[in-house]
C-alpha cells in the first residue's frame, strides 16, 4: 500500500479529435507541459486523409494519428 500523500499513477491514453486547424498544437503543446504525461496520444483525423503532419512532441509518449 503506498505511503500517505503519495498517488499510484495508471498509464493513460488521450483521444484528441482534430479537423488540423492550428491550436492543435497548442493543445498538444499543453499535453507536453504536464507534469504527468500520458504514455500514448491518438489523434483522430476526423477531417480525413487531409490532416497535416502533427507537430513533434516529448519522445516519452507515443503520438498517432489515425
């Protein structure tokens, strides 16, 4: 059992839906500034074939867009 005042942290998967508009990478950006990072991030095209490239994030987690 862990100690008083310390957490257990799960693995986490983040969905982020994207049409590619610009403050995707600020989201992203702002995933990357957390103190705990999920360990993967999907990134659902949801404009299709057309999304661009995303931008490079923390090699730490995985990013995929599909």
């Amino acid at each position: 059992m862990a100690g008083a005042g310390s957490l257990v942290q799960a693995p986490v998967t983040l969905i982020v839906r994207s049409m590619g508009r610009a403050s995707l990478a600020r989201a992203l950006a702002s995933v990357d500034a957390q103190e705990s990072l999920p360990r993967e991030v999907i990134v659902v095209a949801a404009c299709g074939s057309s999304h661009p490239a995303l931008p490079a994030m923390n090699q730490a987690m995985q990013v995929r867009l599909v």
